[in-house]
C-alpha cells in the first residue's frame, strides 16, 4: 500500500472546494456546505490527510477558518492562486 500524504491533494483541489463551499454557504444556511466533506467525498482520503492539506494552504495564507480548518473559506490571495492555476491550465492546453 502506497503511503498518503499532503501532497497527493493538490493545492487547486483544496481552494476549490473552499471556494465551493463558501459559494454554497453564501446562499444557504452558513455552516451548510464544508469544504472538508467536498474533499472527502472526492478522494477518500482519511481526515489527517486532508486537514493537513487545508493546513498546508492556511499556512500560505489561501484559505482562512473561524472555528474550525474544516469549514475553511478561500481568501482573496487563494482566489488570486485558484485563477493563475486555471490560467496555467488554459495556456497549457494551447
């Protein structure tokens, strides 16, 4: 069995479901959607790999919380990452 580890979740993936979460909640009850469970739901990761991913991008100042890593939000320097990645991705493909 291959050993898990933060970086098999890429930083797109985190930022993304933050943001989703955060788009999710804007228009539902806060606390509604958690980025946490959108990563779960993809990648079956256990929960230590995934809050350390979520660390790894609260560290770089992409993603922010209040109470909990869990229920993270994108910042506007994560949403600035989350567009230069979307950008690389669209020039690579041209």
């Amino acid at each position: 069995m291959t050993k898990l580890k933060r970086s098999d979740i890429p930083t797109v993936q985190v930022l993304k479901a933050c943001d989703i979460a955060h788009r999710i909640n804007e228009v539902t009850a806060p606390g509604f959607a958690c980025a946490f469970k959108i990563i779960s739901a993809k990648t079956q990761y256990p929960k230590k790999i995934i809050l350390a991913a979520m660390q790894r991008e609260y560290d770089q100042g992409n993603i922010d919380y209040g109470v909990s890593l869990a229920t993270a939000w994108i910042t506007p320097k994560g949403k600035q990452k989350l567009q230069e990645i979307k950008n690389e991705l669209v020039y690579s493909k041209t």
